[in-house]
C-alpha cells in the first residue's frame, strides 16, 4: 500500500490510536514514519507482526500528516479494513 491510498481510504492518525486499531485487528495496513522515535515505533511494529498486518515505513511524519489531511506531523498511520 501506498501514502496515496492511505489519503482516500478510511484511516486513523496516531501511535495510540492505531495501536488500538492494530489490537483489535481492524487495521488493513499500517504506515509508521522512518523519522519517529524508534522507541516509540518498536512497540507498535511489534504488535503488527504479531497480528500480521503489514508495515510500511518508508514516510516521514510529515508526509504521513499531509497524507491524513493533518497539519502536523503524524508517527504513524493505519488504513483501516
């Protein structure tokens, strides 16, 4: 999956909330930004292997943000299923 189609398909914006998504096996794919703090985005590629959704990390937060329609940076993103 590509940042073009995490900007016209349902989605969730956030470590928190797409750690939750992710738990609950709701998450089709998820985009975790190459800038953010690797001791922040350990736990929640972790969680994806262990729930087996893909991970793509070659972002940065602000193109995650631009791709969520946000202002901000975002340290990761999921399309939701």
């Amino acid at each position: 999956m590509t940042l073009e189609s995490l900007k016209n398909a349902p989605h969730v914006t956030g470590l928190k909330q797409v750690s939750k998504i992710v738990g609950k096996g709701d998450a089709k794919c998820v985009f975790v930004a190459v800038d953010a703090d690797e001791r922040v985005t350990k736990p929640l590629k972790a969680l994806c292997e262990e729930k087996g959704v893909p991970v793509n990390d070659t972002a940065t937060m602000a193109e995650i943000g631009k791709a969520c329609a946000i202002e901000v940076g975002a340290a990761a993103a999921a399309i939701l299923k």
